[in-house]
C-alpha cells in the first residue's frame, strides 16, 4: 500500500491535443479516495436473477452477474434511452447454468471478435462504449 504524504507531480503531454503541462495533485486533492473512503474503489455487483434485463445507468462501472439456470439476454440500450458517456464500462458474469448473451439494442452495434455469448459458467465479458451507440465486447465469448 502506498500512502501519499506530500504533492505528487508529473509532466502531461497529450500528442493528440498537442497539450502539455504539470500536473500536481495533493494529498488533499485525494482525500475522498483515502482509506477512509475504500468502498469509492469497489465494483458494484448487481444480481440479475431473470432471463432479461436491459443495462440501466446506474450500471456504469459494475458488474452484472446472472446466475439463472436458463438462458439470459442482456441487452444494451441506444443513446436515446440510456446516455451512457464514451468510456463507459459494463461487466457481465455468467454464475448459473443458463448462457448469457449481449443484445444490441435498436442502433446500437456490439463489436467482438469472437461473437456475443458467454462461452462458459464462471466467464466474464466486458463492453466498453467507444463511440455513440458503438461497444467493444470482450472477454470469455462464443458465437
């Protein structure tokens, strides 16, 4: 564990922006990160126990864990129903016996190198927004 006792500063260059500059952060500035504060780190696990569930905001960050016995369709929603930011990041878990696939929601497009189903109980998959209505989607995937 490390613990910050005095300023931490570090050079900033952004090629893209063709920014740069210092950046300094206090122990202060991480007050609401200390250890008092832990749980701000934890990943918030949600319990979906039906065999439909459409990813909500309040999802951003966590990681959904279906744990039916039969099939479950996660679905993402677009845009229009759900801002999620670019950067967005949902986890999902397949706990009970029923595959867990990704939905694409109207618009929406899921990309993933190796399809959209959970390939095993125990397998993880995540997607992460990378553009409006656009989701990488990694991790323990089947067509």
């Amino acid at each position: 564990m490390a613990i910050l006792t005095g300023d931490l500063t570090w050079k900033y260059v952004e090629a893209v922006n063709n920014l740069s500059g210092d950046v300094t952060i206090t122990a202060a500035d991480i007050g609401a990160y200390g250890a008092d504060n832990i749980n701000e780190a934890l990943v918030p696990i949600v319990d979906v126990s039906g065999i439909a569930y459409t990813t909500i905001l309040s999802d951003r960050g966590s990681l959904l864990v279906c744990s039916n016995a039969s099939p479950v369709g996660c679905t993402i929603p677009p845009e229009s129903e759900v801002a999620y930011p670019i950067g967005t990041v949902i986890s999902f878990m397949q706990q009970g016996a029923g595959q867990v696939s990704l939905i694409a929601g109207s618009g929406v497009n899921l990309l993933s190198e190796n399809g959209l189903n959970i390939n095993a109980q125990d397998g993880l998959a995540t997607a992460i927004k990378i553009a409006s209505d656009t989701w990488s989607v990694s991790g323990s995937m089947a067509a």
